[in-house]
C-alpha cells in the first residue's frame, strides 16, 4: 500500500515535470498530506486490519485512494490549519509559535485509528503532550469536527484558567494549557472518521507540557 502511494506522489511529481510547472503552496500541503498516508505506514509497519485504514461509514473496510484521503483531510484540516489555531491562542499569552512535526501527525493518527468502533477519546500514554476531542455527542455540523474546530474546543478553556493560583476554576482547563505551553515546540495533529460517522481529533506536542507545579507560561 505504502510503494503504491509512493508511486502515486512520484506519478504527480513527473506530471508536473513535464508540464514545466513548479510546485506551489497547494500543492505542496497536498504533498504533506499524502505523506502523512505513508509516514504511517511505513513508520509503524502497518499490517492488514482496520487500525490504519480511513473510514467512511458504509465502506468501513475499504482502503481510499490518495485522492479521497486528501479531500477528507482537506478543509480545516491541513498542517497550517492547526498551526495557526495554535500559534493565535500562544500570541495571545506571549509564547513562542509551534512548528509542525510529522512524527507527532503520525503518531496522532495511529493513536486514532485504534479506537474507531465508538468513537470515544482515550489517552495513548504515549511519550507525548495529547490533546484529544470527539464530535460523537455533538448534533449536525459539529459531528463532521475539523481540526480548527478541534483547537478552538481546547482553547475556549481558557476562561477556567486561573493565572493568580494556577489552576483550573469552574471547569477543566488541561487542554488549553497544552495549547500554549511554553516549553512545547512541536506539534502534529490527526483527524479520522469513526464508525458511526463522527470524527475525532488529536494533536501531540513535543516536549510535553502540564508539568506539575509549573505554569504554562
């Protein structure tokens, strides 16, 4: 699967070539995003079952072509989509901007894809910060969650963020003070379809933040 995208990626490469025409900004988010595919794979030696497969609800089990896997990771859901619904809350509290990192993306999406059937968010325990919400309970639009909307969920926590006692007043705030941790300088994020059709998202940051006794910035 992962030599037949390769050779998909190359065929679009000598197309291009031959029309003397030179990668642009779109073109080359398409090329991340198809990357992503086969960093997957290939990093995690995927093996014939459903947990690294891309689900559409009635064709559960039926791998995509490159060109359906970038039109469902497409709208909201690019790298620069997630970078820059990060890196506006981080301006906010005077923290450094994130830089993408395909390891975490690939780590996010791996991390998703093992619990499709309910659609329900668990931690990975994985070496990471994670970040991780499902649009399973939401009504109409907000079932098809893209990564903005993802963000935007974890950074409304800002309100219950006490600065004075550093802590969380009035509700959870975990999710937003790893959005604008300090010390965190990568993250790579994931969006996969569920079995019953809702999405779910998940980001991972490098290094980790929520570290106790310390604030976020």
């Amino acid at each position: 699967m992962a030599q037949k995208m390769t050779k998909g990626i190359q065929k679009i490469e000598d197309t291009e070539e031959k029309k003397g025409q030179s990668p642009n900004n779109n073109r080359s988010k398409i090329r991340v995003q198809q990357a992503a595919v086969v960093r997957v794979q290939q990093q995690h030696k995927t093996t014939a079952t459903n947990s690294h497969r891309f689900y559409d609800g009635a064709n559960q089990n039926r791998d995509r072509t490159i060109g359906e896997v970038v039109e469902l990771m497409n709208a909201q859901n690019s790298p620069e989509d997630y970078l820059e619904a990060h890196n506006t809350a981080r301006a906010e509290v005077g923290v450094k901007p994130l830089k993408w990192d395909g390891r975490l993306e690939s780590y996010a999406y791996l991390h998703l894809s093992q619990k499709t059937e309910h659609c329900i968010p668990f931690q990975s325990d994985g070496p990471y910060g994670e970040n991780t919400v499902s649009g399973v309970k939401a009504t109409g639009a907000f079932r098809k969650l893209t990564g903005v909307q993802a963000v935007g969920v974890w950074v409304a926590q800002k309100q219950y963020y006490d600065e004075k006692s550093n802590s969380c007043i009035g509700g959870y705030c975990g999710h937003y003070m790893q959005v604008v941790w300090r010390d965190t300088t990568h993250v790579g994020c994931a969006r996969v379809q569920c079995d019953n059709g809702a999405y779910m998202v998940s980001c991972n940051y490098s290094p980790p933040g929520n570290l106790r006794d310390q604030r976020p910035y």
